[in-house]
C-alpha cells in the first residue's frame, strides 16, 4: 500500500471525501518518500473567513 493510499484511507474514516485530495494546485507530499499524497484545492482568503465563521457558529450550537 503506498502511503497515498494508506492516508486516502484514513482521511475517509474521518469523513473526509477523496475528492478532496484531488484536482487542486496545492500539492501535498509525503515527508518521508516525497510520494504526492494529495492536490487540495485553494481557497480566497473570503473564502477561508466565511468557512472559519460558519464552523465557528457550528461549533457553539453543538457546545
């Protein structure tokens, strides 16, 4: 199992979508072997507050 592999793996056990890994211009490897494990995609800094917010207002409805 490659280690790209192995981290779609966990990431999915968490929820995490593999759809998520590709398709993006950030690409993201391995420290270890320098494998590329994923190629997340960007967002603007807008888009990163709004997101922040909404898992912030999130977050105090579920507390």
């Amino acid at each position: 199992m490659t280690i790209a592999r192995e981290t779609a793996g966990l990431l999915a056990k968490l929820g995490v979508a593999e759809a998520a890994l590709s398709g993006g211009d950030l690409i993201v490897r391995s420290p270890v072997t320098g494998e590329q494990i994923a190629a997340l995609k960007t967002i603007s800094p807008t888009g990163a507050a709004e997101t922040i917010d909404r898992a912030h207002k999130a977050f105090q409805a579920w507390r």
